[in-house]
C-alpha cells in the first residue's frame, strides 16, 4: 500500500508486511503510538493509522509532538 503525506518518507510496506501488521493490530490493537504534530499531520504511524481506518477504528493511542 503506498500512503502519501507531509511526511511520509519511508518506502511502503509489501502486502504482505501490511497484512501481518492488519491481523496484528485487529488481534491486539495497536500497541504503538501513531504521533501527529500540532496540525494533524501524522509524523509516525501512516500504516497503522490507515488500517485503523480501514476497518473503523477509532480507539488508538495518540500522541501529538
């Protein structure tokens, strides 16, 4: 899946990695941080957050640097 953003710098997960870190986080939520800065763009955590969307969930943690 390629994700795009202000700072979205990494290279994109395989499927197949985006597909273990879905079953990972429907099975146990997520486990870290998805980090925004003070505008809502997300710093870390583009892929977890996109699953999150992805089925509707909107209980994760946050932090905003």
């Amino acid at each position: 899946m390629k994700l795009s953003g202000k700072y979205q710098y990494d290279d994109p997960l395989t499927p197949d990695e985006f597909a273990q870190m879905e079953a990972d986080i429907l099975e146990r939520g997520v486990q870290v941080a998805i980090e925004f800065d003070e505008d809502g763009n997300v710093l870390d955590g583009h892929h977890r957050l996109a699953i999150c969307e992805k089925h509707g969930i909107r209980d994760y943690p946050t932090v905003i640097r």
